[in-house]
C-alpha cells in the first residue's frame, strides 16, 4: 500500500486533497516576463513592516509601507512610509514621487511608466487613480485575485528589506518574538531612506548583475515626463481645499503661506493643493490655473523678505493704476464724438429800452 501511495504523482495529490488554488501555486508552468527597457513596466505594492514603532502619540504602530519599483533595473523608483493601512490618497503621492525628478543626487530613477502593474486593492482600482492613468497614458494591468507570484520583483523585494534593514532595527517582529518599539516614525523613515539610496539601488542584483541605478540609466535612457510638475499635482495631489487670500498671505491649519505673487490675488478665492506629509509649502490655484507656490516660513527654512513684499506691492499699484488709466482713455474716447453732435444753445442779446441808464446786455434765456 506504501508504495502504491508512493508512485502517486505529486501534483495529483495536492490536487485531490488541497484543491485547485494550491495545485496551481505549487505546479503551474510559470511564464517569466523581463521588461525590455527602463519604464516598460512598474510595480506597486504595499506591506504592513515587520516592526514596531512609536506613534505620535506615544502609542506603539506597525507601519504600512508603500514601494514603486522599475521591472526592468529592480530600482525604487518611490516609496511612502505611512502609520495606517494605505488609500488612494497616499498611492497618488507615491506615484507622483515616482513619476517626478528626485532632490536626492543619485537617485534618478523617473518619468511616466507604460505599464504599472498592481494588485486589485481599493486603492489602485479607485477612480482617481483610473483616471490619471488615463491622462497620462499608463495603461493599468492587474494581478490575478489572490495569486501574488505575479509580483514577485516587488516581493522580492520586502524580503531584502526584511532581513537587509528591518532585521538589524530595534523593535523587528522576529517570529516568536516580542520586541518594543525602538524607534519613531521619523528614524525609521530616515533608515528606509539610507537603505534604498546608498545600498539598494547601488548593490548589483543578484537576477541582473548590475546596480538597478546603473542599468535604469545604461544607453542614455530619456524618460517621457509630465510637461510641469503643475500639471502632475493637478492630477495626483487630491488634498484640496477652498481658501481666500488675505492681506497677510493665506491661512491654512493655524499657519500662514506667502508668496509675492499672492498680491495681486488679494480678496480673491482660490484652491491650495499639498502634501500632507510635507507642509511647508502649498501649491496655489486661481481657476484650474497654477499661480504660484507659496510657503510657510517657519517650516520651509525660507523666507519672504519686506522687500520683496514692498516690490510686489508697488507692482500691483502700478498694474492697477495702468489698468485705471488704460480705462479713462477709452472712456474718454467714447463720450467725446457724443458731446461734439449737441451744440450749445446761441445766446441772443437785447438791448435795454430804459434811455438815460446805462445799457445793459439781458439775454432772452434769462
């Protein structure tokens, strides 16, 4: 009987007695994919961290992080590191991350992807995200529901950041183990990031034999990219709010953002676009259309100085005044040819009948 059980084919058991879903996760002939060139296809998936951090409020938290990652060079082109579980609102500014040049030097990895391949989660199916794809022509190709092996770039690449970074961490969920948190959101984003930038992206990959940095960039590679970064915060950034200009700049969260451009804006409504997780600066919108980006000063490390302020002043009263006078004159030319048609009235004089006096002019209007 042993042997009889023995000589079963593998594949037919697992079959008969787990069912179709683990047949195909054990036994399905799989088809490997290689994007031919950096931007062909795009990853993006999120994972709840195997570690434990300090909330803002003291409480412990299990981060979610959210990873955007090039199929072709394996290089990151984004990530977000969040303390809730991800939205279509944080999958929007990861994409813009990706998608727009990074300040950081060495980390050039951009441009818009043709193809960015996700899970079905609510996030990426949302309509927003529908719909700046669609603007910006990244046709969206989704996994098969419950089957993540389609993804295996990306799930590769939690697992290096498992044992690579996390793992050496104070507060790593090891199994078994029971750690408390060591760091704060912030550390942890500061560990993230020297992991993707100076190690990551620069280590050769085991499946390509060269840094993702370099092969991204290998033969000159050109991103396509959005033609400002205006346009791409009109599509991703969905924090909006309505505000009014004030004579002090615009209030927003108990700070205020001034820009020299606001002053001839003042008293008018507009729309302010931001990154939650980046308030020192708003981006600013008068009807669709982009006007400047104003900042907070204690935040931002910048400052608006009163002369500029002053400058902006002076041209703002002299664009009105020219504005006024540009007025007057095509007032004046419209009532002049109207008051040469209407002459005045003739006035007749009369001669006093009264003799000995001296003789007086009476007009017969009078």
């Amino acid at each position: 009987m042993h042997a009889v059980v023995k000589a079963l084919d593998p594949a037919m058991v697992v079959l008969a007695l787990e069912g179709a879903k683990a047949h195909a996760q054990q036994f399905d002939l799989l088809h490997r994919r290689e994007a031919d060139r950096p931007n062909q296809i795009w990853q993006a998936d999120h994972t709840e961290l195997d570690i434990l951090v300090m909330g803002g409020d003291g409480a412990q938290v299990r981060p979610w992080l959210t990873v955007i990652i090039d199929d072709h060079s394996r290089g990151i082109a984004a990530y977000q590191l969040t303390a809730s579980p991800p939205n279509a609102l944080q999958t929007a500014l990861a994409l813009r991350r990706a998608i727009w040049r990074k300040a950081e030097p060495g980390w050039t990895i951009c441009g818009i992807p043709e193809v960015l391949y996700t899970d079905h989660g609510c996030d990426f199916t949302s309509r927003h995200i529908e719909q700046v794809c669609a603007e910006l022509k990244i046709r969206m190709i989704f996994s098969l529901v419950g089957q993540p092996r389609g993804r295996g770039r990306i799930e590769r690449f939690f697992g290096t950041l498992n044992t690579c970074c996390l793992a050496d961490l104070p507060g790593y969920l090891a199994p078994g183990a029971s750690p408390k948190p060591g760091l704060t959101m912030a550390q942890l984003e500061t560990a993230l990031r020297h992991f993707v930038l100076k190690t990551y992206n620069h280590t050769p990959h085991s499946a390509t034999g060269q840094p993702p940095e370099t092969r991204w960039r290998q033969g000159g590679f050109l991103p396509q990219m959005p033609a400002s970064l205006e346009q791409l915060d009109l599509l991703l950034l969905t924090v909006v709010k309505p505000r009014h200009v004030q004579r002090d700049g615009i209030r927003f969260q108990t700070l205020r953002y001034i820009s020299s451009t606001l002053a001839g804006f003042v008293g008018e409504a507009v729309t302010i676009r931001y990154d939650p997780t980046d308030m020192a600066e708003i981006r600013v919108f008068h009807n669709d259309r982009f006007i400047c980006r104003a900042i907070c000063q204690e935040l931002a490390g910048e400052t608006v100085s009163f002369k500029d302020v002053v400058q902006a002043r002076r041209e703002r009263r002299q664009a009105l005044s020219a504005a006024i006078r540009e007025r007057r004159s095509l007032v004046d030319q419209l009532v002049r040819p109207a008051a040469d048609l209407v002459s005045p009235p003739v006035l007749k004089p009369i001669v006093s009948v009264m003799q000995g006096s001296p003789r007086l002019r009476r007009y017969e209007h009078e």
